[in-house]
C-alpha cells in the first residue's frame, strides 16, 4: 500500500501551531488550543422542570432563562389579574342575586300579608293602648303583645264609631272570666247591653243560652261552646241590622237581625264572675285580647 501524506494545514491544525503560509489558510483559527475545554452548563438531570439551578451554574442559568421568566411571570400575573378580576364580578354577583332574592321575598310576603288582611285594620298596636279609652277600673295593661286584665270591672272603648263592618279579634280567657265584646255602643261612657250589643264571653254565665258566643238577649246559642283556658278567634260582621257571629269557625249568629242601634263604638270588657261564697265579688279571671282588627264597609 502507497504511503499517506497528510497536508501540511492538516498537520499544523493538529498540534494547534500558526501555519507558515503566506496567507494563513484555514490555520488561523484553529479547532483545539490545547487547553481544557469550557462547555456552557448544561441543565440539572431530569431537566429544568421541578428544579432550581444553584450556585454558579444557576447564575448562568439565571442569564440564560431570566427573560423567558420575565415574560412567563407577566403572563402569569395578567392571568392571576384576570381570574381575580373574574372572581371579584362573581362575588359580587353572589351577593347582589341573595340581595335581590331577598327583596322580592319581602315584597311577596308584604302582598301575602296585605292579601291575607283582606284590608283590615288593626285597632291594637300591640305597643300600647293608643286609639283606646278607658272606662270603670279594670286593670287593663299591654303585656307580650296582647291587651290584658285580671282585676276589676270595665272597658275599653275606641274613639270612634262604626257603622257596618266585620271585626275579628283573637282572645284567650280563663274558664270563670266574664268578658265580651260589644259593638255599635251608643254611649262611651256608659257601656251595657241598654246601650249595646254585647257578644259575649263567658263559660260560667248562668244563664247558658247566652253565653260564649251569643249576642246577649239577641241571639241565643245552644249548645255553648266553651272557650276557657285556650287562644280563640271571634269573627263579628254588622251589615245593617243583621248580624252574625263565628267563633273558631263555628257559626254562633247567622245573620240575625234587630236595628235597635245602627252605629257606635266597639268595647272590650272585663267584668266580675260568678260571685263567691256569701256575694263575695269574683273579678280575678284573666282575659286576654290580641289581633284586634276591623273592616269597615
């Protein structure tokens, strides 16, 4: 085999020497100085992904990632602006439909209450006894909400009349208290049947056929019905010289007429019981009246 010969460039290149060419050729800038090599760091085992460069190599790294960082932090953050931004709008719509929700609630049961009044007017506050006059010495109070006496013989009165109308009013009543509630009363300051009439209430009245819920001397109940030691409603509708009387949606009165007097006010009463042994006066049975509340027509 013939012998090879190697160029003299290539063998300058390989000892790293300058060539001696006049025009240098390719040896001037050679491919192995003969120092150590340098090579750019290279990214930790497992890639760059889940871990951070330390030290030196993370400075280079640092120089090498920082503005893709950069940018990578500001995309991040608009992103973050964005989602925050969003959310806010959503809190604030979570608030506002409850808000909403609310107000039409309110309003609906505002409606409701109006629908379910049927335009009645409350005669009682369920404060104090304003729009209320007092007669005799029953000691009338307002406690939890109800009109209340246990004590003494009278009325209260409202200040002013009414003609035709219905009245309802809830009242609770010991089994011996003598009560009721009288209407078209032509003389405020004195309140009876001569003036009156009374629907009545009381269990114990010896006379059975007009107590609870009969219209005294008017219209008659039997059997009566007992209210005594529980919470009532009496339903009272003057129209003209008829009148009827429902207590706790038994008809007591059903359009019973008598024109003795067509207008007055309305009284609530507490007054003595059965008297006790020897005539001894019998006043302390309770009464309580709440709900009181008028449709005038």
């Amino acid at each position: 085999m013939g012998s090879c010969v190697v160029p003299q460039a290539a063998r300058a290149s390989r000892t790293g020497r300058a060539s001696a060419l006049p025009n240098g050729g390719m040896n001037r800038f050679p491919l192995f100085t003969g120092r150590p090599l340098r090579s750019r760091a290279a990214p930790p085992a497992g890639g760059m992904i889940g871990r951070k460069p330390s030290g030196l190599q993370g400075r280079r790294w640092a120089g090498v990632r920082g503005p893709v960082e950069a940018r990578d932090r500001s995309a991040l953050g608009s992103c973050r602006n964005r989602n925050k931004t969003w959310e806010e709008r959503m809190m604030k719509r979570r608030a506002v439909v409850p808000l909403l929700a609310a107000t039409a609630g309110i309003a609906a049961g505002r409606g409701a209450a109006r629908a379910q009044s049927g335009g009645y007017t409350p005669l009682f506050n369920g404060r104090d006894l304003e729009g209320w006059d007092r007669i005799g010495d029953a000691n009338w109070r307002v406690e939890e909400g109800a009109i209340v006496a246990d004590r003494g013989n009278g009325f209260l009165v409202t200040r002013r009349d009414y003609r035709d109308f219905a009245l309802r009013a809830e009242f609770f009543v010991d089994t011996a208290t003598n009560s009721g509630i009288y209407i078209r009363c032509t003389d405020p300051a004195t309140v009876s049947t001569a003036t009156s009439y009374e629907v009545n209430i009381w269990d114990e009245r010896p006379e059975a056929r007009y107590g609870t819920g009969a219209i005294v001397d008017i219209a008659a109940v039997d059997p009566m019905p007992k209210a005594g030691g529980r919470w009532n409603l009496f339903e009272i509708t003057a129209a003209g010289d008829a009148f009827t009387v429902v207590l706790n949606g038994q008809k007591t009165a059903d359009a019973v007429r008598n024109a003795r007097f067509a207008n007055g006010r309305i009284a609530l009463q507490h007054a003595p019981g059965v008297p006790g042994p020897g005539g001894a006066v019998n006043d302390r049975g309770v009464v309580r009246f709440r709900q009181v509340e008028i449709r005038a027509r």
